[in-house]
C-alpha cells in the first residue's frame, strides 16, 4: 500500500446518496489510558464552536440521504440536549438523514447518559444507542481512567429502555493484565442479564503511545499469556451465545437483525464520509482523512479549506486483499466475484490469488466454504488477524491488474 499523500484527489470526489456519514465529536470528560482515538479533555473547551464547525463541514461535504449515520467520538453525550439538538437539527438541515437513515446510533458513557438526554436523542432521530460499559469491575475502571461506576453503567442502560430505546449496544473490554477469567464471566452473565440488542466485546490492545503500552513497556503491568487471551475469547462468545447474542464479527454480537449496520458497511468496504478532527472518508477507491488535530480542523473549516490532511488510493490488488480482510472478520464471509468488484479486478477465478489463498486456507481447517462464500472456520475465527494477513502477501506477490 502506498503511504499516505498530499490531498489532490479528494476535494473533487462527491458522495453519492445514500453514502453512510460519520460525525466524530472529540470531547470526554477525560481520557482513558487505553484510548488511541483522537479525544480530548473538553473541560474549557468551545463546545458550541466545535459543532458550529461540523455544521460548517457537513454544508459541504454531507451526502444526501446517508443510509446509516453514526455520532462517534470522544463522547457525543459530554455536549448538553441543546448542543445535540444544534448539532442533529443541522445535520438534517444538509443530509436529510431523518428522511433516509435505517440506523441513526450515538455513543455515550454511562456518566454523561440520563434520562432527560436519552430522550432528547429519540426525539432528534437516534435509535440506537451505544454505551460504553467497558467492565463492571471497579479496579478495572479506575486503571482504565474511567470516571463512571458500575452504578452509573446500570442506570445509563435503565434510562437508555425507559427512554423507548429498542437498540441498545453495550461496548466492553477483557483480557487486562490481572484480569482472572471467572470475574469476568460472573460480570459477563451480569450483563447478559440486562438483556441488551448487541455487544461489542474487545480484547484488550496496548495502542503505541497510550499509557497503558507505557507501563507495559517499562513492566508494572504484565499483558496475559496467549493461552489466557485465547480462554477470554472463548469464554466470551459462549456466554454470549448463551445469552441469545450470536456473533456476526469477531468482536461483535447481536439477538436477531440488530447487528450495526453502520459498521458492517465498514466490514463490506463501503463508502462512508467522515466530518470532524481525525476523521476518515472513502470514497471510491481513495481514503482521506481530516487533521488529527482540533485546531488544525478548525483552522481548515473557517479558512474554506477542504479539511481533509491526506489521501491514499490502494492499488488494485491492495484494495482486494482490505476486501478479504474485512469481510473474514464477519460470519458472512466473502464471494470472490463481489471481492474482485469491491476492488475494481476484471479477473477469472484462475487468476485470482485471493481466491487460490483461500482454497488453500480451506485445506488447512482455517475457512469453510459454502454457497459460493469463504468464511473463518471455528479453527480460524481466533486467528482472524494471521488469517488475513496471508491475503495481503498472497496478492502482493501476484499483483493482478496493478
């Protein structure tokens, strides 16, 4: 893949209707020692400026009738019900969204989530919620920097139902360093209890230059064995499973049709534009994204400028190998001929090299092939990462169509 570039191609690109819309607010309360987003302390910060300039933004660059739009940040619920109803009001002002949108979902953490807000967002057009848990387990949080408790987790879901919200998310984390399986699964049936719509589940990643990697670099903390984190996962799609939540990704499981459908058009490798700080657009072939920092955006937006700070274009057989990549981290799986598609390769089966891979990795017990579609077999599902990264060598090597 080419390393990311000057902007040249992406002013002129337009986002056809129905192209998903994220909105990136950059605000929480405080930064957690796990996060490698691009968030900030918003104490002090412009609050009403800020959405002013994403309204700026989406006057420009919204699609017309997003099919999903995704509020996502930070924490969209730090601003107040008027700052929302600014923001929300405005964006439908430009996208009609209300109009269009099949799933309208914003995050929020449990310290920033009342009954008041829940219902002011049902009334703006959200539908789904989706809340930060993260864990129930209080050492956990305070070594995460969260500043909510496990009451406050339970009373933002409660106020999430009684506000009429029929898709409700919880996000949470395992696998921390000191983590003993059975807290977790006993936090774990605690919240399966709650009986929410989807979950979304994720190992525990030391990001590069986060606080936790830090400590794990100079030893205070010590990350689990593989054989743990494999136990963790395990353990985890079990429970879930049994709590009527079935995976459809590798860290994503829903009860029956409320998978998110704003991320599995990230999973297919959709289109989607992205407004505000650090956020990321693509629109055909090429990606671009905004300045991954907040007065750089700013400046961007007031001066007229396009915001966007790079661009790349994969090459074709770059773009084939990302399609596989996606697709094997949900229990749909690829077609080959969509792939080929997604990645603009007018290819025969006998040329593809991501199709031979695959034939292979079915030999070797790592997909499963059915109705014309290549999946993670159970064997590969805890492996998903290694897996993929073989489409990337195997199409590199052949290079069709470059």
């Amino acid at each position: 893949m080419a390393a990311p570039g000057p902007v040249t191609r992406a002013p002129a690109l337009r986002p056809q209707p129905g192209t998903a819309l994220y909105v990136h607010l950059p605000f929480c309360k405080a930064k957690c020692t796990y996060c490698d987003f691009y968030s900030l302390a918003g104490e002090g910060q412009d609050l009403t400026g800020t959405v002013e300039a994403l309204l700026a933004e989406a006057a420009r660059r919204s699609p017309q009738h997003p099919r999903t739009v995704f509020l996502g940040g930070g924490t969209p619920t730090f601003y107040s019900a008027d700052e929302l109803a600014r923001l929300l009001d405005g964006l439908d002002r430009w996208s009609r969204f209300r109009s269009s949108a099949v799933e309208v979902t914003c995050e929020c953490n449990p310290e920033s989530l009342d009954l008041d807000k829940a219902r002011a967002l049902r009334e703006l057009g959200v539908d789904r919620l989706s809340i930060g848990v993260q864990s129930l387990d209080p050492r956990i949080l305070e070594l995460f920097g969260r500043v909510h408790d496990v009451e406050d987790s339970l009373a933002a879901f409660h106020a999430a139902r009684t506000a009429g919200f029929t898709r409700v998310s919880i996000d949470l984390i395992y696998g921390v360093p000191g983590q003993e399986l059975a807290d977790w699964e006993r936090d774990l049936e605690r919240l399966v209890a709650l009986r929410p719509d989807h979950v979304s589940a994720y190992q525990l990643t030391f990001e590069e230059g986060t606080p936790l990697a830090t400590r794990v670099a100079e030893g205070s903390l010590c990350r689990l064995s593989e054989e743990q984190e494999l136990a963790f996962f395990e353990r985890t799609g079990a429970l879930l499973a049994g709590g009527g939540l079935e995976s459809y990704e590798i860290s994503n499981f829903s009860t029956s049709g409320q998978q998110c459908l704003h991320n599995i058009n990230y999973w297919s490798n959709g289109p989607y534009v992205g407004i505000g700080p650090s956020a990321v657009s693509k629109l055909g072939s090429t990606r671009f994204g905004n300045p991954r920092s907040l007065p750089a955006w700013l400046a961007a937006v007031a001066s007229d400028r396009f915001p966007a700070a790079w661009e790349e274009t994969p090459e074709p057989p770059t773009r084939l190998a990302e399609t596989w990549w996606l697709g094997l981290r949900t229990r749909a799986g690829v077609e080959p001929t969509a792939a080929r598609d997604a990645a603009g390769l007018a290819l025969a089966d006998r040329d593809d090299p991501a199709l031979d891979l695959a034939q292979s990795l079915v030999g070797e017990g790592f997909l499963e092939h059915a109705a014309g579609r290549f999946r993670l077999s159970e064997r590969g599902w805890p492996v998903a990462d290694a897996v993929a990264g073989r489409f990337f060598a195997a199409c590199s090597a052949r290079a069709p169509g470059a």
